[in-house]
C-alpha cells in the first residue's frame, strides 16, 4: 500500500482523536472507513503504534474500557505533525493531479514560479541536517544588499508562509542565524561535521514569535502580552487562521471578537498591525498605540 495512504490514515487518526473523547479502536476504525479508507484491525494498532514511535504522539490506550486519548503532554508538536501530513498529502493530491495531464490543469491557478525558487536545496539542506555536516554558501541579504560566504552548523529549516528558511549557527562569528533559502547560491557540503550544543533545542527561538524574525522590530522589547480587539468579520478570519498559537479568546460576540497574545513584538507581527489596520486595534499596551498612532499618522500625511 502507497504511503500516501498512510499519511492520509495518521491525519485521520489524530484528528480523530483531537476531536473525539475516548473513541475505542472500533469507532476509530469505522472513521477510517466513513472516509473511503480501507483499514484492518491489525494495520490501525500499527499506524498508532508508529504515530508513538516515529512521530512522538502520546496516542495511550485506557484498559479499562479499551478507549484511545492523546496525552498532549507525552507529546512532540503535534500542529507540527499535522502540518507535515498536510503538506505531504497536498502534494500527493498535486503529483494525482500532474498524471491526470492537462483536463485537471485547466482548472488549477498557481501561484507565481519565483515563490519556488530555492526548493532545489531542500534535499542537499535536509542531508546536511541529519548528518550534522558543516556546509557553506552564498548569501544574499535584504538589509546590506551584499552577498557574502557563510560558513553555518545547520540545525534547522523552517517554513513560513510557503517560504524556507535555514536556522543555524555561523561559525564565523559563533551566533545563530536565518537565511532565506531562495538568496542561497553555491551550496556545498563540506564533508566535515559539528557536535551540536547539548540540549538545545533550536525550535525554542520560535516560541513566541510570528514568522522567522528572532529579534524585537526595537531593539531591547521583550515578550509580552498584547490585547486586540478586531471586526466581527476579521475575527473569523482569525479562528480559522490564527495568528500564533499563544493566543486567547476573551470576547466572541457580534459586536466584538478580542484577542490576547504573548509575543515577542518582532518585523512580521507589526506588519500584520500595519496590513489590518482599519479592522484591528490595538488596546494594550499602550507603547504600542502610541507607536501605531505615529506610524499611522505619518503615513496619512503622504496622501
């Protein structure tokens, strides 16, 4: 059986789970089923017992009625998880679709190529990453409009709004670094490898942030909460795509949707701020209003 199948049988399994409290394995199995998906008994405990081991999701088992829950704290990231299912299924559904030629092509719209470039470096980078192999390149920054050699320890890709990004740190100046995947040119690895920092976990420097930038848009602000209040019609928006995980709803009515974050105020939150700026206020801090009061105000002087 393809392992597409596989994947498309994890995200039902977990969502299953998520959305269901103490399903037993034969309601699990007939879920599977509803959805076109054939499933014995004996396949389902082994995609389980792989979501434990291969994908870190404390999916247990109560004895006592034979039911199935996640324990959220025995577990890895699981949005993460599904994210990936998600991403490999879509691209399984698109690979379906290429094969079927140029009667299912018609109906597609994609995006511009040049959100593409750069994906050539994801299999030599995910190498470079397992092997804990030093690697070098040039890269191009936004900032200083140059291009220089960078010598980097690689602990991490991330993705950010179907954009790549590697995280590691610079063996030059020893500090970490992001770099956009599609400003990389003369990739190599070098053959020699890195001992990575003993109980590091590079995910942490994404915890409270929204996108890839690690540092406050002003320099020395710390994370902290932030109360907004938005558009009935925006604040749907949010519930179906919400902003960052370190969020919570305290109002939800047809007058008002109002939101707490905890967030390191970094470039990509304020660009938010600025984008919805007539549906979104701001109502602490009040640095902030103050902030967006004068950003706001400059910019209307241009029109």
């Amino acid at each position: 059986m393809s392992y597409s199948v596989k994947i498309k049988r994890y995200l039902l399994i977990i969502n299953y789970l998520i959305d269901n409290k103490k399903p037993t394995l034969k309601q699990i199995l007939q879920y599977i089923h509803t959805n076109d998906l054939n499933c014995s008994n004996r396949t389902l405990q082994r995609d389980i017992f792989d979501l434990r081991e291969e994908f870190d999701i404390g999916i247990v088992v109560d004895h006592t009625d034979n039911s199935y829950s996640i324990n959220y704290d025995d577990s890895g990231n699981i949005d993460e998880v599904l994210r990936l299912f998600k991403i490999s299924n879509s691209a399984q559904v698109m690979i379906e679709t290429i094969n079927e030629g140029k009667n299912t092509l018609k109906y597609l719209s994609l995006d511009s190529s040049e959100n593409l470039t750069g994906i050539e470096l994801l299999e030599p980078l995910i190498t470079a990453l397992k092997t804990k192999q030093v690697i070098t390149f040039n890269h191009f920054s936004f900032q200083t409009e140059e291009t220089k050699l960078i010598t980097l320890h690689p602990y991490l890709l991330k993705e950010y709004k179907n954009r790549w990004f590697l995280f590691g740190e610079n063996d030059k100046h020893k500090d970490f670094g992001i770099y956009g995947i599609e400003r990389i040119s003369n990739l190599v690895l070098t053959g020699n490898y890195f001992v990575p920092k003993a109980d590091y976990d590079p995910k942490t420097n994404f915890e409270n942030i929204i996108g890839i930038a690690t540092r406050p848009f002003i320099s020395g602000l710390p994370a902290q909460d932030f109360t907004l209040t938005m558009t009935e019609e925006q604040g749907r928006y949010f519930k179906t795509l919400r902003w960052h995980s370190n969020c919570e709803i305290l109002v939800d009515n047809k007058d008002e949707f109002r939101v707490k974050l905890h967030l390191l105020p970094n470039y990509e939150f304020m660009q938010i701020l600025y984008q919805y700026c007539d549906k979104v206020t701001v109502l602490e801090p009040q640095w902030l209003r103050d902030h967006l009061k004068a950003i706001f105000k400059a910019s209307s002087e241009k029109y």
